[in-house]
C-alpha cells in the first residue's frame, strides 16, 4: 500500500504535509489545526532562547517545528523511515533548521525493525 499524504496548515502557520490514513494526529490536525495544544503552550511559555529542544519520536516534526519557529537549536529523533523523510520535507517546506537522527533509541546496542500491530 502507498502512503497517501496531505498538506495542513496549521494555527501556528506551520504547513505539514501528514500522511491522509493516519486518523490520529493528521486528524486532530485537520479539524483543529494543532496536536496535543498543552505541548505546544509548554513549548512556548517554558523553552528559552538558546536552549536546545530535543524530540524523541518527532514523528512529522509537529513539535520539533514549533521549537524551531522559536529560534531555538533542534535535535529531533524518528527511526520511522517515512516519517523521518516527511519530517524533513516539513522542515524544508517552513524554511526551519531541524537536526534529524533518523535511527532508533533504546537502552540496548543493535539492530531492530519497526513493526506496526494492528
């Protein structure tokens, strides 16, 4: 199956191109224009300049895009391979400077697979 994607643009102004079946966070999106609104508020009422913001499991770079509006350095983590290329596309596309790592986190050295149960 192809992926099938769409472009959102945000409250913040922010335009993410979301893949069209996810009926989670492309969703919220849609309808309200942000995802998880109370991070967001978090980012901006407690992020310093010159602080750098890390984000684990950046997915589409929703919060990582949000800190970089800001100005501020960051480091974002996706191991998910299409998510990773979208998060960079959505960098590109708001003229924001995002550091991807696109590899996995764990406690443990290796190699491992993503796996989707439905």
């Amino acid at each position: 199956m192809v992926a099938t994607s769409e472009l959102i643009t945000t409250k913040r102004g922010l335009r993410l191109e979301c893949e069209t079946e996810d009926d989670v966070i492309t969703k919220a999106l849609r309808e309200r224009g942000d995802w998880e609104e109370g991070v967001g508020e978090a980012i901006d009422a407690y992020l310093q300049p010159g602080w750098t913001f890390l984000d684990i499991g950046a997915h589409i770079g929703h919060f990582a895009l949000i800190a970089a509006q800001k100005g501020n350095d960051v480091i974002a983590i996706e191991a998910n391979p299409r998510y990773a290329e979208l998060l960079r596309e959505n960098a590109a596309r708001n003229g924001l400077r995002v550091e991807l790592h696109d590899v996995a986190v764990s406690d443990e050295p290796g190699e491992g697979f993503l796996k989707r149960d439905i």
